[in-house]
C-alpha cells in the first residue's frame, strides 16, 4: 500500500513531528543508559559504613539484628536485649533489657 500523500502545507509540522519523536527517543535511550549506570556504579561500590571485624557478645547472647548510629553500635539479642557497643565493637556501653508482651 503506498503511503498518502502529504499536503504541501503539512510538511513542514510532518517534518518538525519525525524530528520531535527522534529526539525524544535518543533522549530516552540515553536516561535509560544513565540510570542502569547509576545503579550499577551504586551496586559494585564498597561499603562506606565502617564497621567492626568481630563483635564481643557476653556469654549465651545470639545476635538477632544490629544497627549503627554516629558513635555507637546496637545489636539486638534473642533473649530480649538491646547491647550498645562502642565503633570498637569490645567495649559495652549500655545494655537494655526489652520488656516483651507475654
């Protein structure tokens, strides 16, 4: 099937239209490039949270979460208890007992 034929006063918006969608393609492609970029510089970044190698827990105590604030480090236990350790992860700052409700 052949393609209708454009009135002449037409063509320069047909013309203006082809160009428009190229660009907005090009200009998708290239977002799309950028953020797989992105997100894959992100993922193949080390860590900049700097953590301790090991941490000392006081006998019978198992690790169930831990969290890091500016100065400090919370590791919550199984048996219902929140330790605060210093950034050293040997020195025991603080230690709260988590009342549960049985």
């Amino acid at each position: 099937m052949d393609e209708a034929p454009i009135p002449e006063e037409q063509a320069p918006l047909v013309r203006y239209l082809k160009w428009l969608v190229t660009a907005l393609t090009v200009t998708m492609i290239a977002g799309f490039i950028v953020l797989v970029s992105v997100v894959v510089m992100r993922f193949n970044a080390s860590g900049t949270v700097p953590l301790p190698d090991s941490l000392t827990l006081p006998a019978g105590a198992e690790a169930s979460a831990i969290t890091r604030g500016p100065d400090w480090l919370g590791v919550v236990t199984t048996d219902g208890r929140i330790l605060i350790y210093g950034l050293d992860g040997k020195s025991l700052r603080q230690e709260i007992k988590v009342e549960t409700g049985e």
